[in-house]
C-alpha cells in the first residue's frame, strides 16, 4: 500500500524563514505615512510594532533566522502533513495528483500560529507587556491568545461582530488561552463608538477592528498592535509552509503544476507560494492560485493603489489591491476573507503577472467542503474551502485534457468551529452574494489621492 502522508527529516526543517522582498525589491515601493501621505520611515512605526518587527518590514535580506524559542514551540505541531488526496482524486475520477498541506493542525487549528508566536516573542523579550489586535472569524485572535499564553502576555482581542455572534467558541478558545475578546465596534474605543453612532446595525468589518485595536494600543505605553495578515513580516513567518512543502514534495519526486490558497490578506497564500516564486521568475513552469470570495473581489475587482488599512485612517498607507477601506462586505461564512486590502508583496506579483487570482462562491465552497469531507474526512475552515473548490476544478479540468498535472493547496485551518455556517449550507439556506459594481465603485471614490511617487 502506498504512503499518503508525506513527511519530513529533522535536518529538512527550515531555520530561517525566505523573505521574497530580497527578489522583488524593484516592484515595491514603501508605505506612506496617513499624515503627510509621505514615505514613512521604521521610527514611524514604532509606536505600534516591536522593533525587530518593523526591521523584518522592510528587510530585503533573503533570509532571517527563526529564533530558538520560536522552533521549539513551533515543534509542538510543525512539520505539517503534506496529504495525497487519494480519494478526493478517486472520486473525481481525475488523472491529476492532488496534494494538500495540512495547516489546520496547530493548537488553536490555523496557519495564523505561525505568525501568532514570533510576534508575541519580539514584543515579550523587548519588554512589552500587552498587545492587541483584531480577528475575523476569530482564528487569527485565538492563534494570537494561545502565543501570547505562551510567552505570559495579555491580550485584547476586536472581534468583528458578525463573527462574534456567530461563533462563539472561537470566544471561549481565546479565553481558555487566557485572552480578552469584545464584539467591534465596540464602546471602549473613539473609532467604535463613531461607527456605532452611524451605523447601529452594522456586522462589523475588519477595516473597523483593526482602527480600535490599533486605537487601542497607541493610546498605552505597555501595549503593542498585532496584524494577522497583509504585513511584509507576516507573510515572512508563514513561509515555514511553503519551505517545508518544496522539501516534501523532494522527497517524493513530485513537481507541482499549481498551486493554490485562498486569500484574506494574503498570509497563507505567501506562506505556501512565496518559496516557490524564484523558481517561477527563473523560468519553472508553475502556477500559483489566489482564491478568494466573490462578495468580497480585492484581488480580481479592486484597484491597485495606495489605501488606508483600516476604516478609521489610522494605519500606514499601503500600496495594494483594494476594494476601498470603507468597504463592509456582506456576513459571509468565511469570516477570515473578509477584508478589503491585500499584500502589498501579493499585490506586487499579481500586478507582475506571476500570481493569478479567482473569485468563487460561497454555495460552491461549501459544496466542495462537503466533497473533501466525505473523501478526505476532516472539516475544513470555510475560508479553507475556497482553495478546495478551486482545487477540485482545475482536477475537473484535467481529467477534460487528460493531463496528469500536480495540483497543491493549502489547507489553512480546520472547520470544528464553524459548524454553524455548515447547518445552513445543509438546510440550504446560504446566499450567493455578487458585489455590485456601483458599490465598488461608490467605495473607490474615497480612495486617497496620492501623488507618491513622482
Ligand atoms: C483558516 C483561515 N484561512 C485563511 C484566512 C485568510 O487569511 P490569510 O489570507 O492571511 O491567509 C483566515 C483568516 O482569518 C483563516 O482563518
């Protein structure tokens, strides 16, 4: 009987994370400072973010070592399985190899602990006591409350009130981990009660949390502001996945074809493909598969341009795809993907031509967790599903062509949580939602004028 986990030697294990900025430093331009819209220096960042965090923001070495600490919890759950598909193949009656990183075996069940535990590091050991931050569909918030019990921190966790409401045990998570969590927008900050006083009912919005975390902790000497995602030094901490999938797939022979992962800001997406884009610019033939919802199109509808990353105009000015930072999406079930920025790394190689993105459905991901469910056996994270659907249509392509090709995707985290969104997909009550374009461009509008560069 053949093997479908394949594993990983201890001496295949990375210790530095890559950093894609050292190969990509012509198509990137730096972030702008909300006040002056000019180039903001690593000073200015200083109040939000530990220092060795702004370094690694605007670090073009290729490589930066992964501290002692770090590997050793990272060795709780790391290396991930990377996991041959045999029976979703099956089913599908497929020539091609499906393989998927498994990232959903982390304590708190996502690949966002492997940011969580190198931030809450570099703030602890350069004497920070508190942090803060948003979440969405509360993964990020609980990876961030089980590093920050880890390294004895405490933690304030905004999370968006859709999410809050619809699933609270991801709550009861960040609380077992010793974290606070409220409903955003909340009453405890300016930015909060602005937006409650306009909009009573809103479901909240990641552009909306990430102001009152990051309102939270400018306004306190002791607390730093954490982001889960779309930052340069989070998308160099989850290259762990994309590291240890290339020495995978080594040790199999094997050479992937695509590869894919959903996107919300981005992280486990560069996670997985960021490794693998030096050999794509030296001429492998690969592709690599951004997908994201529909209802909330940055990457295949949104404008490549300078934007705020949060409602309240707090935050550094970042250059990216945007849909317009107050942009609320609809309360879709992938809570996770529900931002209106991206990458800006990401947004680079998508405006290079190297990366590809689609927008799918929120029926139709939910119709191919049910396919990986019943193949494969675990529950995917709805925001997992996105690259599972994607996933099962390029296999549905090649069994057209006949092409054994080698599809891999990630999947980011695991769906135990979100049981509630998979009752209405049973009880056929999910919505399709499609942007409509006057609203997008309604939301272009307030787009900042910026003049940088030139
Ligand atoms: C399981 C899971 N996958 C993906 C995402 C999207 O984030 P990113 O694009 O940074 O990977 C999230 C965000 O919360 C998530 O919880």
């Amino acid at each position: 009987m053949e093997h479908n986990r394949i594993l990983l030697n201890a001496d295949q294990m990375p210790r530095a994370w890559y950093n894609i900025a050292a190969d990509i430093k012509e198509h990137l331009v730096p972030p702008l400072d909300p006040r002056t819209n000019k180039p903001m220096d690593a000073a200015g960042l200083k109040p939000l973010f530990a220092e060795a965090l702004i370094e690694q923001e605007v670090s073009t070495d290729r490589w930066i070592s992964i501290p002692q600490e770090i590997l050793e919890q990272y060795s709780i759950w790391r290396p991930t399985m990377l996991v041959r598909a045999r029976q979703l193949e099956q089913y599908l009656q497929t020539p091609a190899r499906i393989y998927y990183k498994n990232e959903g075996v982390s304590p708190p069940g996502s690949h966002k602990a492997n940011t969580a535990l190198p931030q809450a590091y570099y703030n602890k050991i350069e004497g920070i006591r508190r942090l803060t931050t948003e979440t969405g569909a509360g993964q990020w918030g609980s990876a961030l409350a089980f590093a920050c019990q880890k390294f004895g921190m405490e933690l304030m966790v905004y999370m968006v009130r859709c999410s809050f409401e619809a699933k609270p045990f991801r709550r009861t998570l960040i609380r077992l981990w010793g974290g606070n969590v409220v409903a955003s927008p909340s009453d405890l900050t300016q930015s909060g009660k602005a937006i409650r006083a306009r909009y009573p009912d809103t479901s909240g919005s990641l552009g909306i949390a990430i102001s009152e975390a990051v309102e939270d902790a400018i306004h306190r000497e002791d607390s730093h502001y954490t982001l889960g995602s779309v930052l340069n030094h989070v998308m160099l901490h989850q290259t762990v996945i994309g590291l240890e999938l290339k020495e995978q797939l080594k040790n199999i022979n094997e050479k992937p074809d695509v590869l894919i992962a959903c996107t919300g800001g981005g992280s486990n997406f560069a996670g997985m493909v960021f490794p693998f884009v030096p050999d794509k610019l030296g001429g492998a033939k690969m592709r690599f598969v951004a997908v994201e919802p529909a209802s909330c199109p940055t990457l295949t509808r949104g404008q490549f341009a300078y934007d705020y990353g949060d409602t309240a105009k707090f935050t550094p000015l970042l250059k990216m795809y945007t849909l317009g930072h107050d942009f609320v999406p609809p309360a879709i079930h992938a809570g996770g993907l529900r931002y209106h920025g991206q990458s800006p790394l990401l947004s680079a190689l998508k405006k290079m031509g190297v990366v590809e993105a689609i927008g799918v459905q929120q029926q139709a991901i939910f119709e191919a967790a049910k396919i990986f469910i019943n193949t494969e056996g675990s529950v995917p994270a709805p925001e997992s599903a996105h690259a599972i659907r994607a996933a099962i249509d390029e296999a549905l392509e090649a069994k057209k062509t006949g092409e054994p090709k080698v599809i891999v995707f990630t999947l980011s985290g695991h769906g135990y949580f979100d049981m509630s969104s998979y009752e209405l997909f049973l009880d056929n009550q999910l919505q399709d939602y499609e942007y409509p374009q006057e609203a997008i461009d309604r939301s272009m509008k307030n787009l900042p004028k910026i003049g940088y560069p030139g």
